[in-house]
C-alpha cells in the first residue's frame, strides 16, 4: 500500500486539487507541505493533534513538514466556523503562544537541517506594503467568488469585519510566500478551510503560470477536530500542565462506542491490518479498543512511562479499588478542616467535581457520588485528617469523574 492509499484507507481525506501529482510526490518523499497553526493559546489541543499526527505520518515516509504559524494572521483572526469576531491578542502573548507550540511540536516532528522546520508568518505579513497587496495580490481575488466561500456564510447574518475579509488573503500570500521561497508545494488543513486554500493555489498560478505546481488537500481535520477538541469541562489541551496525562488518557478511553475505531485508524499508528481485524469487535471487547487508543495517543503525546502510569491508574479506579498514583489529586491543609474535618459536599466542591453545593447535594442524593467505592447517602459525611492521610480519599463523581484527596 502505497502512502497516499494508506491516508486514504485511515479515513483522512476530504478534498484534493490534482490528485495523481499529489499521490506522485507523497508516494516518493517529494512533497514539501505545510500546514498553519494560528497561536490563539499557549497550547495546542486534541483539535491540532490530527494534523500533528499527519505530519508525523508524511516526515516518516521521507517528505518534508513545514509547521507555519501564525505569528501575523494571529492579529486578524480566522473566521472559520465563529459567529462571533475572535479577541484581539497582543504581540507579546502571540509571540509566547508561538514559543510553546514549537516545543510541543517537536514531540511529534523532527526539526532541523533538511528536516522539517518551523516558520512565523509574521516574518513576511507585518512587512507588506498596504497598496502593493492591493495591486499585487487583491487583483486576483473575486469579492463575489470570496462571498460565497463556506468560512464566511456563517458571520454573513451577523456581520463580517472587513479585518476578517481580509484573512483568505493572507492565507493564500502564505501559500504563495511558502511556494516562492522555501520550495512548499503543498498545504494540508482542515475540510472547512477549502475556500481559504484554493485561494492560495490559485493565486500562485495567477502570478507564476499553469506551470506552477502547487497543490491542495484537506483532509477530514476540522470537522473530527473540534468534535475531539473540547469536552463539557473545555478543551483538551497537549500541555500536561493544562490536562494532566491521567485526564487525557482518560478522554480517550470514555469515548463513544461509535467513534473509537475511526479514532484509532485515523489517529494511531497501529497496521491497518490490525485495525481491520477490530473492526469486528463488540460489546466488552470496545473497552479493550479504547484502552489501546487511550495507551497508544498518551504515549505519543506524553511519552511511555505516563502513558503506563495512566493506564495503571484508570484501571486501579474501574477495577474496583482506590489506587492510582498518576490520578488528579486535590491537596487540603489543616486550615480546610473545620473541628478536624469535612464533610462530602465540601469535598465536591473544593475537587471541582461538582460546581457547587447545591449541585453537589443533588448528586448525593441521586446516587451519584462515592468514596472510595462506597456510595455515598449522607449529606453530612465526613472525613477526619486520619481519613485523609496517606492515601487519601478517592472520590467519583458519575461513572467517569474521579479525584483523590489527600491532607498535605
């Protein structure tokens, strides 16, 4: 199986321009791609993974990654699937934000000399010169042609800021600056951002000619992202220091029944031959899928010894008992103790399991709270500082919410 057949059977693309000179120069190490990451935070999330896992797919099979972000499109703001216009960043947390996905990135891609490599495209947007896009650039776009496109429908209701307009544009100059001057002559993104990247492609065979090979494929990447991307509680972030290894193993191995296998073909790197043969499991046997997700994208994300800790942990909890050294723990002092102790409700509170007391009663008196694996009927259990020492209380909240707590 060829490379561009394997993207293809693990169910990752959309839409492609070009598709036997694609397949040509994937299949023999000979695309130079890119895909960008606009820096909106300080870590990249469960949404990004797809495309980092992409990457790391094509590097491995001899092409070159090259990591764009968005140092100068970060001041504009993509439109893509908002009905609001994004908050205004300053240039010193865009530039912080940047600095901390290259060090996440280098998780998954290898960096250096005749390797991948990582540019900011601030280092050639905060330079141009307004009028001479204008000309240069804004003649070859049709405001008619640009009304149309899917990333802006959506804001058209409620308004779209002509700062937004703008941003198809400067995607596309990414395209054309990368073709131009680091030899890019492919982009992967996201299946919403179709319109935005024609421009791009387009746009580079306005100005240098039908002979300008210059490609695009979007690949099944938003619309599976931003459904992973975020659970009740917020996103899911790569930052151990944002989601811990245990709560990110923990996404995975709580997904849907539906979802587990396409998640595996798509996201591990597992044989397909052995993904087609769990294609027949059910029943209990998803369980066992989902843990060798949950094992396999921790370990690419967080290294093999947490990705251990989390899977002994999460089965220490569903087994029955009260271990697990890598769980979320919440710390308490003598000063939390009120006459030597604290009561459930308290306790629910101060771990986040539950956002109030209210709500904390609520799930008592359902049924829905335990400690260590006894449910709990009481609104005035509590539990001494002897209760809490050594290894604590383990506390469940529902069938997958659970928290140590220990005095310090």
């Amino acid at each position: 199986m060829t490379v561009y057949d394997e993207l293809v059977a693990r169910g990752l693309i959309a839409q492609v321009t070009d598709e036997n000179e694609i397949k040509e120069l994937i299949n023999n190490g000979k695309a130079t791609f890119y895909i960008g990451f606009d820096p909106t935070a300080d870590s990249l999330h469960v949404g990004h993974f797809m495309a980092l896992c992409l990457m790391k797919r094509l590097q491995m099979a001899g092409n070159k990654p090259i990591a764009l972000i968005g140092g100068g499109t970060g001041y504009i703001g993509d439109p893509s699937g908002r009905t609001d216009m994004r908050n205004m960043m300053t240039p010193e947390t865009i530039q912080h934000n940047c600095d901390c996905f290259k060090k996440q990135m280098e998780r998954f891609i290898e960096f250096g000399e005749g390797k991948a490599q990582m540019v900011n495209n601030a280092d050639w947007l905060l330079k141009l010169n307004y009028i001479e896009l204008l000309r240069e650039v804004g003649a070859c776009f049709s405001v008619n042609n640009m009304l149309r496109a899917e990333c802006y429908k959506q804001r058209m209701e409620k308004g779209l800021s002509f700062l937004e307009f703008n941003y198809m544009i400067m995607q596309s100059y990414d395209f054309y600056y990368l073709f131009q001057h680091y030899g890019c002559n492919m982009q992967f993104g996201g299946n919403d951002q179709w319109s935005n990247m024609l421009g791009g492609t387009e746009l580079i065979r306005r100005k240098l000619g039908k002979d300008a090979h210059a490609m695009t494929i979007t690949l099944l990447l938003n619309s599976e992202g931003k459904k992973m991307g975020k659970t009740a509680s917020g996103a899911v972030w790569l930052d151990p220091n944002k989601t811990s290894p245990y709560d990110f193993y923990q996404y995975w191995r709580n997904i849907d029944d539906a979802d587990v296998l396409k998640c595996i073909r798509m996201l591990t790197f597992l044989p397909l031959e052995q993904i087609d043969e769990m294609d027949k499991w059910e029943g209990s046997q998803l369980n066992t899928a989902k843990e060798i997700l949950a094992y396999e994208l921790t370990k690419l994300v967080h290294g093999e010894e947490e990705a251990n800790k989390a899977q002994e942990s999460a089965r220490a909890i569903f087994g029955g008992g009260a271990g697990g050294a890598d769980m979320p723990t919440t710390e308490l002092t003598e000063a939390d103790l009120e006459g030597g102790s604290v009561d459930i409700l308290t306790l629910l509170v101060k771990t986040g399991l539950c956002p109030s007391k209210g709500e904390a009663r609520r799930n008592v008196q359902q049924g829905g709270v335990e400690a260590n694996g006894e449910k709990v009927t009481e609104f005035g259990r509590s539990f001494t500082a002897e209760d809490l020492s050594g290894e604590g209380v383990v506390l469940r909240r529902g069938k997958k919410k659970y928290q140590r707590v220990v005095l310090k």
